[in-house]
C-alpha cells in the first residue's frame, strides 16, 4: 500500500500526505458542508458519536459562516414583535 501511494503522490506532482489524511478531509469537508453528527457516522461507518466529532473541525470559513448567519438572525429580530419584556417597558 504504501509503495502503490507513494508512487501515485510522485505521478501526480502531488505533496507527501498520508492515505488516511483523505477520509480526514473528506469527512472535515462534509461536516463543514453541514452534515449531521448522525450522517457523518453514517459515511464513516461509526456506531459511536466519539469518533465523528474528530472531524468537527473549526475552519476559519465555517466561523465566517455561522457569524454571517447569527448576524441575519440578528438583524431579523428587530423586525419582529418585541419580546414580553420589551413590550412591558415604557
């Protein structure tokens, strides 16, 4: 395996990155792409959450992500009626 691998890293111009490296990608990729705790184990073959939070990376876009999406919640809740308390104050 490990001959096979590295012969193909050489053939394609491509850095040393161990085989393993790719179900981490794949999987870090998925769980960016919003996959649940449930459909990562799903793809991996896992019968534990342990093992599929290892991939729940934090990735500089995915924070960009989720402040983009806080910032329209945000922005929405000011459209809305006010909460009890704000409607109880003068």
């Amino acid at each position: 395996m490990h001959r096979v691998w590295a012969k193909a890293l050489r053939d394609a111009d491509l850095p040393k990155i161990h085989f393993h490296g790719l179900r981490h990608t794949g999987n870090t990729l998925t769980a960016s792409a919003g996959a649940s705790i449930r459909e990562l184990m799903a793809r991996m073959g896992h019968s534990n959450t342990r093992a599929a939070l290892i991939y729940q990376h934090s990735t500089d876009e995915r924070q960009r992500e989720v402040a983009r999406k806080l910032d329209a919640l945000a922005r929405g809740a000011g459209d809305k009626d006010p909460s009890g308390t704000q409607r109880a104050r003068p």
